[in-house]
C-alpha cells in the first residue's frame, strides 16, 4: 500500500484519496493553531544600570516564588502576577521595582519602572535598573496571522456589525450578472470571429491583444464611463471575463472536427443547420470548462470592482474596511468565505455540466 501511496503515474482508489485529503486539511489547521497558539511563556528580562558592580538581584513574587542571582538574565516559566525586585551594588546603593506579568494580551511588552535620571556634570549617575515582561505567545505574532479561533470567532461581530449576509449577496449578484453578460457576448462575438473570415482577419489580433491590458489599471477609465456605483462594477467585471472568454471561444470553434462538418454539409445541412447542430455544440460542451476556471479569477475583479465606492457594500469592501483598522482576523475570515462561495460555484458548474452534456460522462459512468 505505501508503494502504491507514492507510485510515480499511479492513482489511488476515491475513497483512499478522500482519507488523505481530510488528513491534509486538518494537518494544516493544526500547523496554523500551533504557529498562532498563545503558550503563555512568560518571561521577564532584568539588567542593572550605572551602580558599581558586583550586583545583587533578589526576586520575589506570586506563590512564595524567589529568585537571587548577581547577575543580569531572564526569568523563565513564571506565573501571571506582580514581581518584585531588590537590586544592590557594591557601594551599597539599593533601588526598587515591580512589575504586574500578565498574559491576557499576547503581546510583546516592555516597561520601565521608575522616571529616567539625570546626572549634574562629573557626578555619578545613581542605580537603576530596567526590567522587560515578554509574553512571547506564539511563533508567529497575532498582527501577521491571526488563530484560527479568532478567525472563527469574527464571523459574529462580521454578521452582526458589519452585515455579512447582506454584503455577500452583494459580491454573488456582481458575479452572476457579469458573468451573464460577459459569456453572452463572449459566444456572440466569439462565433462571428471564428466562424466568418473576413471578421477573423479584422478583429481576431487585437481581441488577442486586450488580454494584455491589466484591468486594474483601467479601473478610472470604466469610473469616467459608467460612474461609480453598482452598473460600473458589473461591466467592470463583464469587460475582465470577455477579453479572456472570446478568445477561448474562437479556439473552441477551430477545434471541431472537419469531419463533423464535411459530413453535415453532406447531409444537406445548411449553414445554420450547421452551427447549431455542429458548432454550437461542441463549442458549448467545452466552453463550460473554461468558465468554471474564469469563476475563480473573476473574484479578483469583483474584490478591485468594490474598492471603488466601498458604501455600496461587498465582500471587496469589507476587506478593504478590516485592513485600514488592522483587523486580519477579519480578512481572513472573509477570504475564506470566498474560497467557500467558489467552491460552491464549481460544484453547481459542475452540476450543470452534467445536466446539459451528459454525454460527456457517459464513459466514466460506464
């Protein structure tokens, strides 16, 4: 079975692979939660300033702890509480300080009892001495990634505050009716580029071209056009699954078989006969691969699309607001609702699939 795990070509029954693709998504859960996870190691570190050496440290703290050393370093597994510390020189000069450690924020912290001294000119500076409490809770800190529980727990103050529901629907309703738009033109215009010569000579190079522009740098252009509001961001987001779409239709249409069309014209198919019999089709059958890929990349349009006027809501806009107040929890936490809705989106484009095309499945169903 373990030759078979790693068998260069091989392929694993469903079942097998259905196992290990759990075990992978929680492996990687687990790795997340343990590189986020507050351990509470907390710890202070302690070290003299001006004096005459040799120092004495004597610390006291919760439960009876004490702890002397003579020189600087850190205290390690300590408990949340305050911590007291009397430091001495040689000279005898003594000076106090106390700290509260506490875990509840998970973050780094540093103070600095006392106020800082000034020395008159040539003399002494007197004893001080600076301590730091470090939380040092987790591997990576909370304000690069956040915990999955925190993930999580923001999908509440998101439905409750920040009206998820509402700007979710928001997002889905630019998807459909740009998409709707967009395949809709793509199949018009594609059939006459890649069914009429004289239209393919004309404008078959410059639809390759426009795959070129980046989008998000026309954004102004589709602002001075169509304004700011919701009819801007679906032609926004029709225009950005056109340009890619058209061109996948022409090549869809130069690969139906020549045979296929030598035999309907045979049959005394006419012209239209032909398109609908033949092209159409097979252009179609396939066309709804490539608009289940686009359906991922068009997210990336929506999410530019609502950076422009943010108060008429969606997800992009939510994203956009969390960022600015440094809330990652929240980004997070909308992108994976996104992964969610796309996931969703291919198992209904795959559905449709089915339903149109069964023919498509008809040997893997055998």
């Amino acid at each position: 079975m373990i030759k078979e795990l790693f068998k260069i070509g091989g392929e694993l029954p469903k079942k097998i692979s259905l196992y290990i693709e759990i075990a992978g998504f929680l492996l990687l859960l687990l790795i997340w939660w343990l590189i986020t996870h507050p351990f509470n190691a907390l710890q202070i570190q302690y070290n003299a300033n001006n004096g005459n050496e040799p120092y004495k440290y004597e610390w006291t703290g919760p439960n009876g702890y004490k702890f002397s050393s003579d020189k600087a370093g850190t205290l390690k597994g300590l408990k949340k509480g305050d911590y007291n510390l009397v430091l001495s020189d040689s000279k005898g000069q003594k000076v106090t300080a106390s700290i509260k450690l506490d875990s509840s924020t998970g973050d780094n912290v540093v103070q600095l009892p006392g106020s800082e001294v000034v020395a008159k000119p040539n003399e002494e500076l007197p004893l001080g001495v600076r301590i730091d409490a470090i939380t040092k809770n987790a591997m990576v800190d909370k304000a690069i990634l956040p915990s999955p529980f925190a993930v999580l727990g923001s999908f509440k103050e998101l439905h409750f505050e920040n009206f998820l529901v509402k700007n979710t629907w928001i997002s889905i309703k630019l998807n459909v009716l740009g998409y709707i738009e967009a395949i809709v033109f793509s199949l018009l215009i594609g059939f006459i580029i890649g069914l009429v010569p004289f239209f393919k000579s004309l404008w078959s190079r410059y639809i390759d071209a426009i795959r070129f522009v980046p989008l998000a740098a026309v954004t102004g252009l589709f602002i001075a056009w169509f304004g700011i509001y919701i009819d801007m961001k679906i032609q926004f987001l029709a225009f950005g699954i056109f340009v890619f779409l058209v061109p996948v239709v022409v090549q869809r249409i130069s690969e139906v078989d020549q045979i296929y069309i030598q035999t309907s014209y045979t049959l005394g198919a006419s012209s239209w006969q032909t398109i609908r019999k033949v092209y159409w089709p097979h252009v179609t059958s396939k066309i709804i691969d490539d608009v289940r890929v686009l359906t991922a990349i068009s997210w990336t349009y929506i999410i530019v699309a609502e950076l422009v006027n943010t108060e008429e809501g969606g997800l992009g806009a939510l994203i956009f607001k969390a960022q600015r107040v440094s809330r990652l929890d929240k980004v997070f936490a909308v992108l994976l609702l996104i992964i969610l809705i796309g996931f969703v989106q291919d198992l209904l484009f795959g559905w449709i699939d089915r339903q149109l095309f069964p023919h498509k499945y008809a040997k893997k169903t055998k």
